[in-house]
C-alpha cells in the first residue's frame, strides 16, 4: 500500500516565503487568515488527510462503489460514509465559502493546499465534496436569491452534494449538440427529461439530498450552444420556501467500470421529467456551465499535483531502501550487499523530475490560487482586472500540465519500483491509474490547449498572457544582482522571449488559416507551462535563499532548480520546433490514408 | 471492447519491400521461405489472432488467472486452453525453430510478424508460449545433448512450456545478490532449494509439463554474478532418458495481482529440493541468462509495439465515428450534426504519432529480426560478425523504444477517446495498462539504457553502432538524388552527425567519471531510438515509392515521414540538451534532500 505524509513544510514555503501570502491576505481584507490561523488549519487538515482518507485509498480502489438496480443507489466503498461525517464535521466543507452561506470565509488560496492533500491522501473520496463547489458557484454566481438561500447552505456545510450534469452519451466537448429537455411547468419550475452520462457523484449514500445542475433545451431554444438552459435539480425535492419534499424523478442508471478512481462514482443519470428550477437566463446556460467548469478545471489540476507527490514520496522512499547493483564509480555504501537505488544517476532523474514537476507546479498553482483572491478583493479595480486575467490565462496551463505531469511522475514512481510497481499491493500503479482520468475529465489537454491559444491568446488579445510576461520582466530587473540566481535569469528570459515569438508567429498563421491554432495548441501549452515553471523555480530559489529555510531544504530548491533548467526546460526546443513546422505535417493526409 | 485486424499489408510491406526478405532469405539458405510460403504463413496465423485469440483478450483480463492454494496450481481464464491447443495443433509453436527440434525452419525474421500478431491480439496469452523460446534458446545453445534430445522437442512442439526463474524477492536487475542454492544430488543431478518471484506463466493448465530455466548458486560459489549457475528443472521429473517420473519439489506459492496483463499468471515459485540439471559451465549461468534475456528483449519490444498498433486502431476508428464539434477552418461535413473528430489537427497529433512510432519502429524491429539470421547464416563471416554486433546494439534500443512507444501511444488512444477511453468497457485502457508492464520485465528502460551506452558503447567499442551508421551514410549516399526522400537526407545526416558526437562527448566524459555514463544512458538510448526511427521512415519511403503499392499507401507513409521529421524528430533537441549538461545536475543533491 502506499504511504502519504503531506509536504506541510513546502506548502507552507509556496504560500508564505514564495507568495508572502500573510501580508497578502491582510491586503486583501481577509483579517482572519493570520500565518498561525493559517498554519494551524493546514495541520489540522493534515492530520485528516493522512490519517482518515490516506488509509482508505486502497480499499476504494479494490471495493469501488456499488449499484443497485433494483432501487437506483450508490453505495460508496467501506469507510468513505464515516469520514465523510468527519469532514462535514470538522466544518472542512465550506473553508473558502462565503460566511454569508455557512463557510469559513478563508481567500481561495489557501483551500489550495487543502485540496492537494485530500486528492493526494484519496482521490476518489476526494470527488464527493469536489463538485459542491463548482454547483456552489454556479448558483452563487448565477442563481435566484430564494435559490441561494435554499441550496447554497447545505451545500456549503456539506449536508448535501453537488454534481455537473453536462456530458450527454453523443457529446461531451461539444454541449451544442446536447439533447436533454426542460419542459416548463404551470409552477414555475420545469420538467427535465433526459440521460447524462460521466457524472461523477450522481448517486451515493453520503448525505440525503444530491443537487445536480443540469444543462438542458427550453422548448423552441436555438441549435447550438445558444440554446442552453442551465437548471437546479436536486433528487429529492425541494420547494421555494426550502421544504423538503419527495423523491424527484432522476435516478441513477447504471455506475461506470473504469480504470481507476474506482473510489468515485461515476453515474449514468436518468432524468425523467425531474422537477427543475432555471438558473440564470433562458439559453445563457454556457455561462454558469463555464462557472462552475473553471472552478474545477484548477481543482482537477490540483490532483494531477496531488497524485504526482504521493507517487513520488512512495518512490523515494523505495529508492532509499531498495539495495541493487553499485554506484558505478565504486561502493557507496560498501557495509551493505549493494547499494541503494538512489545512487544512480538514471534513478535520480526520475526523481528529480518528479521534484522538479511537483514543487515548481506547487508553486504556479497556489499562485492562481492567490490570483483568484486578488480579482475578488483586491483594491484597485486594475489589479483585479489583471489578475481576473492572469487566473484565465492559467487555468488551462495548471489543468492541463499539472494533470500532464501527474501522469508523468506516477510513471516515474512505477518505473523506480521496477517490476514491484507494476503489483497491485505496492499501492504506486493505482496511482497511475487514478491519474489517468486527470487529463480526460473537465475538458481533455486538447481542450484546455484551444482553451489557452484560441480564447485566451488570441480572442482575448492575450491580457493574462501579457501580465504573466510582466512578472517574468520584472522578477528579471528585480533579481539582475542576486547571485543566488544568477544562472537563472539569462534562460528565463530567452524562453520567455521565444514564447512571445512564438505566439506572434502562431498569431499570424493563423489569421490566414485557422487550422494553425489547433495544430500549434498543444505545443504551445506544453511550451508555456515549462516557461512558467522556470519562472517558478526561479522565484522558489529566490524565496528560498531569502527565507530562514534551513540549509539542506534551501540545497534541494537550488539544485533541483539547476535540475530543471539544465534536463527539463529544454522540452521547450521540441515543442519549439513542432509549433514552427505548422499545420501542413498534420492536415495534408486524407482521412482514409491512415490506416497501415 | 477494442477490435483488432492484423495490419498484413505494412507487415509484408516491411518485410519484402523494405527488407527485400524474400530474396534475403533464398541468400541465407531459407529455401523454403518464398514469397508465397511466407504469405500463406502470414495471413493463417493473422486468422488465428483475430479470431481465436483477440476475442479471448477482455475476458482475459477481467478474470485473470486464478491460484488454488490448496493444491498449488493456476488456471488460466476461460478460452486460454482451447485457444493454446489449436495452436499448438497448427503448430505454431516452432515457427523459427529448428526442424531437428521439431520446428518449422523458418527465419527468425518471418516469426517477428507472427509474434506482434499475438501480442496486439493477447497480450497476455502471448506470454505462456512466449517463454519457451528463451529456455529453448538456452538449452539449444548451452545444454549437454541429453538435455537438448529430452527436453528441445517437447518444448519447440508446444507440448510443454518454459520459464525463466531469475528473479528474487530481493534482487531482479541485481542477480548477483540471488540466494537459491543448487545441492549435488549423488546421480550427478542437484537439489534446487528457494524462491523466485515474477516467473511468468510458473504455473499454468495449458501443457503436462514446465519446464524452469533456473539461476541458483552451486556449494561454495564465489560471490556475486560469477557464482551463478543455471539449471533446467521440470515441474514434473524428466529422466536423462526421457521418461516421465513424478511431480517434482517445485510448487507456485500466489499469483500477483497487476495493474495489468491480468490473463498472465505472474507466480511466485517455491524449490525446495527439487531436482534439476546443471546447464552449461557451474558458476557461468548468467551467460545462458543472457541467451535467453535477449531472445525475450526483443520479444518485448515487439509486444510494445503490437499495443500500440491495437491501441491506434481503436482510436483511428474512433475518431472517423465520433462526431464533435466543426474544423476550425469551417465544417468539413455540413449534412452531420458535427464533423467526425479526426478533422481536429490535434486528434491527427495523436494519430500520425502513433502511425509514425507504429510503422517506423515496425521496420527498425523487423530489421533486427533479419539480422539474427544474417548473424547465423550468413555465407560471409565478417557479415555474420557485423549482423550480429548490430543485433546486439538494436536490442536495447528495439526493447526500451517500442515499449516506451507502446506507453506513449497507448496513452494517446486514450486520449482520442476522451472520457470514453478510461471506461473499461470500451477496451483501449486495458491495453495502457498492459502496455505498462513492457518497460518494466526483461529489464526496465534504464537497464536497456545502461545495456546501449555502457556495453554496447563503451566496452565493445561500438561495433553496432558503426554497422548503424554505415548505414545511414549507405543510404544517404544512394539516395542523394531520389527526389522521393529529398526532403529527408539533410536532417538524418544532421542528426546521425550530432549522434556521433554526442557518443563521443559522452565516451570523453565517461573516462573521467563514470557517472557520466549512467547520467547520460537514457537520453542517450531515446535519441538513438529517434535517429534509427528517422533512417527507417527515408527508407521506407524510398521502399514504398520504389514498389508497386497504391498511390494512398505511397500518400500514407510520405506524409507520415514528412510528419515524423517535423514533428518527432525534434525530440532528439531536448534529449541531446540533457545529455550536454551532464551528471551534475543529477549527482550533486543528497540522497536526503531530496524530500520536500
């Protein structure tokens, strides 16, 4: 079985030394979120994490959850129910959740770590009280007031769940096509009919009432992504005034058999005329849709991070104690039959790697965390812009690479195991299964790639990429003088120079033919996130050298960082290389000529 | 379920219009191997595949073998017998083998085709014939006559299988550390006494007999891998004559649970006392090892390659159905709801990656096949010795690319697929997670790594890699004015050039430091991977524009070499940029800083 210790003292280094996130949420107006209170809430939650859901990991994946035709529920693995109560409990549920609704009221970023080492210590458990969050939003964002006043509390407290209600069996990227119906009722409310496909948490025994938001048709609405209607549908009924009424008519129809988060239930959601209530405008259900998306493309991004530390810590641990072969310069430790397989070199790359992936990737995404706070509270209507901008700009960066790289360094764990990680009771290769979903779900890399070059660079001229190079300019000018990284300062700013030709060169292209956007799009996002991860390690060693870190945790930020920037940035010349060749490599074979 | 068709047209493409097989083969003595012989053999055992054993894959893998501990014996899942008998009855067993033995006589070449057949169709079932060739080469090449008389037939028949026991709790890629001793017994047999893990099909219900290639230590043998034996101990008792006795001390322990290749029995194997036979010199078993290590290597590679092909069949399927969302460039099939996924340039990234890693690593290992047979047959000695260095550079490189290929495009076919592809039932994720294994037995990509630069390299001067480079300047020399290959020459010229180099800087680096070797082999191993896979796409086109195959197969594999020069070859850039910057970003962190 695999071990997981959370990595308190890194998380707190990203939020504190990196970000200096106490001064910034005194800035931001959050009062209470003191480096104590902070801190103590990240202990505490620590302690959930591996002591509560790190133990159940592994039976969610030999148990998974369980489907009763006969009655259409879900029945979650042994033990998930019992720690789910401890986590409503323990009010984890709504920490950066509006106090108005029942929440803690903490800044975004700091529910960063938080997530992190729920999807570390346990996936699957962890998607339960994931998709609360973005049906929080939505009907926070979007919702009536009486819906907000109904649903938003129980959900922040976590006495019911949420879910996402998208995917249909003929489509899941493109929502254009959807079929599902909401016929108006003479109440008000409206009759939902249809099948959802891929919804995670559809059905399940942990709370009493499951609110799914549902995009659905109004009768006679526009083809296309103009014509959807975003709805609140909770399986058991609740009417305006907040009672609770009965059974609703959605049911699940069958549970999903993947190839991990065995934990997660997967559901195939069968609504039939269910009692519904529209949330937002007829036809502009897009716009809640990408609400409660974005909040959760960060979150998946989150377990791909989670996911990679977990195997790490596991394969480092092996590597220490694993005793095969010498070093090849001669015994290191010449007491033992062989040495430890952390000698070698090949050894400690994949490991290194992993390190370098991990607490670079750490760091980019407590930052969009912090980001979010930023375009919320801060004072000065332009920050907020740009920081509004720079959270757009990265999410399809972390969702994607965090998720890219987490199948990445479960790869690596399994590899340093050798043939011991390819056994199930050694606990790494359900890592790597459980990884596998990351870049599938909540919009595939593919997608996130357009996401990043289609929307945020070139229709939205690129703001949150201009903000993102601003920092890289100005982290550059500020650190010109500082020894501590002074081999940095000359390849980040050639990377990042190279990235804005980059995107001026795709810019152009593709005014002439737009196939070059989705031939460059994955390129390019792979190549932005190695940018933005140098710039990360960079800024982490700059931290670090100035922080009261001690010596051997400021020796692994500098020599990981030289790590990175000597075997991993350059990733960037393939991409580099394939984004200059075009679109015609990929578009001039017919579609027939593909087969051998 | 995932489909399979056996690609017949690339594979007689490879083998008689790239490799000219047909006449190579009359030149090597191979009377029998004509083209129609050849053909025949091909398209019954392609019916085999698809028909008896592809069907026979999912079920393999959602019932696995199953372990009785009472008695000690494993059955294989429902189908697997059947299927083994009517292979054997085909007798397909001894395709390549000796007819001395019992087998067919036909070059090793024409088995490479045969072997992907069945590891695209089953992986797993593949495995129980799979072993026997290793113990077969073994005995041939090392076994006193008796043993070869007694226990060749049987073997090359398919009426018995073989194993290779190496492997310890303690030890796999370390064999010197292995414990099992072998005790003389007083009729000149020994008494095997330990255990060996991950023996694949150690135990199974398909034949009478097993018979175990096993390393074990002689009474004061000297320490390390010197002091290894190898021994030949049949699950029931052979005496030298031939007869049958009883059952022998030799029982399986468990089966592992695996992450995959669940239809193939992984066992635990307990000697205690049995009886087996010294093969070749006491104290010099790792070199009949090696004898059988190698034969398997490149069986593995072929089994990388296999589910890729699968994998990519699937996923090109997929994406002419699914329909989902419009070409950027405007709908390309205006009378459907959407245009099928494969008009996406990024859905073709995937495909034309896995079509070119497919069908170029298809002929860079049916290449290494052939020159097994010029290695044993060819009329001119310094050609055998020249084939034979060859085979011996191609093995780790065969091993470690296709299968990190087989990863790499089982992944993407996953990723055609969408959400759809992590769903078991749709079949593609079982076989990533077969696919996951081949990096990981017969020796994990760093040790194929380590194989390459460190001995192929270093100790036997590079033989290998001058033969594979005297071909790469043969063909550019010839080609210099094919207009088919323009295009190609200068970039496989550059990058075999920077491939000479690099080996150079490396070996430089190597006599000052060893580390350098280990710091540097897997980049080293991919880069060679690249550059052999960039030689055989000029090649292929050269081969396919030269033949008399259609004008869509010539469009197919011009484009998809255009595609492999622009867009995968450039990974030798970031593998050559790792192996410039040295050990030190590898060697210089602790081994206890490492933690975050």
């Amino acid at each position: 079985m695999s071990q997981y210790k959370v990595p308190l003292r890194d998380m707190q280094f990203v939020l504190f030394d990196v970000l200096d996130g106490e001064a910034e949420f005194q800035r931001l107006g959050f009062t209470d979120a003191t480096r104590d209170l902070l801190d103590a809430v990240l202990e505490e939650s620590a302690r959930f994490a591996e002591n509560v859901l790190a133990p159940l990991n592994e039976v969610g994946d030999r148990e998974g959850c369980t489907f009763d035709k006969a009655t259409g529920k879900v029945t979650t693995p042994a033990g998930f129910k019992q720690a789910y109560e401890q986590y409503v409990d323990g009010g984890w549920t709504g920490l950066v959740s509006s106090v108005e609704f029942g929440g803690q009221g903490l800044p975004q970023a700091a529910g960063f770590p938080q997530k992190e080492m729920i999807d570390a210590a346990n996936l699957a458990w962890g998607n339960f009280p994931l998709l609360s969050h973005g049906a929080t939003e939505a009907l926070l964002h979007h919702g009536e007031d009486w819906q907000r006043e109904v649903f938003l509390k129980p959900l922040v407290e976590g006495r019911w769940t949420g879910t996402m209600c998208l995917t249909e069996p003929h489509c899941g990227t493109d929502l254009g096509l959807l079929k599902t119906r909401a016929e108006p009722n003479e109440d008000g409310s409206y009759a939902i009919t249809g099948t959802k496909i891929f919804i995670t948490a559809g059905d399940h025994d942990l709370t009493d009432n499951i609110i799914h938001l549902v995009l659905a048709r109004l009768p006679e609405a526009p083809a296309g992504s103009k014509g959807i209607s975003l709805f609140v549908v909770p399986k058991v009924r609740v009417a305006r005034d907040g009672s609770i009424g009965e059974a609703n008519a959605v049911r699940c129809g069958s549970i999903e058999h993947k190839m991990g988060i065995h934990g997660s239930a997967t559901c195939v959601m069968n609504f039939d005329g269910a009692q519904g209530y529209l949330v937002g405008q007829p036809h502009k259900g897009m716009v809640g849709m990408f609400t409660m998306m974005n909040a959760a493309r960060l979150a998946v991004g989150l377990q791909g991070l989670g996911l990679s530390d977990r195997a790490f810590q596991n394969a480092l641990a092996y590597s220490r104690d694993r005793l095969q072969m010498r070093a090849l310069s001669g015994p290191k430790f010449p007491d033992k039959p062989a040495d430890p397989i952390i000698v070698h070199p090949d050894v400690r790359r994949m490991l290194l790697t992993c390190k370098a992936l991990i607490e670079g990737g750490r760091a980019m995404s407590y930052h969009a965390g912090l980001q979010i706070d930023v375009s919320h509270n801060a004072p000065d209507e332009n920050e907020r812009e740009q920081a509004d901008a720079l959270v757009g700009f990265m999410t399809p960066i972390v969702k994607a690479c965090l998720t890219e790289w987490g199948v990445e360094c479960t790869y690596h764990a399994v590899q340093c195991y050798g043939g011991h990680g390819y056994i199930a009771e050694n606990g790494v290769e359900q890592l790597a299964r459980d990884a596998r979903i990351t870049t599938l779900y909540e919009g595939t890399t593919g997608i996130q790639a357009l996401d990043l070059l289609g929307r945020k660079i070139l229709q939205l001229q690129g703001a949150g990429f201009k903000v993102m190079l601003g920092m890289i300019e100005q982290f550059c000018a500020d650190n010109a003088g500082n020894t501590a990284v002074a081999g940095f300062i000359a390849p980040l700013r050639a990377t990042a120079a190279q990235w804005q030709q980059l995107t001026m060169q795709i810019g152009k292209r593709a005014a002439a033919n737009p196939e070059e956007i989705g031939a460059a799009a994955y390129d390019y996002l792979m190549y932005s996130g190695y940018v933005a991860l140098a710039y990360w390690w960079a800024r982490s060693v700059a931290a670090s050298e100035a922080s009261a870190q001690p010596d051997s945790f400021k020796a692994g930020k500098r020599e990981t960082a030289k790590f990175y920037f000597a075997r991993i940035l350059p990733r960037t010349l393939g991409h580099a290389a394939a984004i200059e060749s075009g679109s015609d490599p990929l578009m001039t074979l017919e579609a027939e000529q593909f087969d051998t």
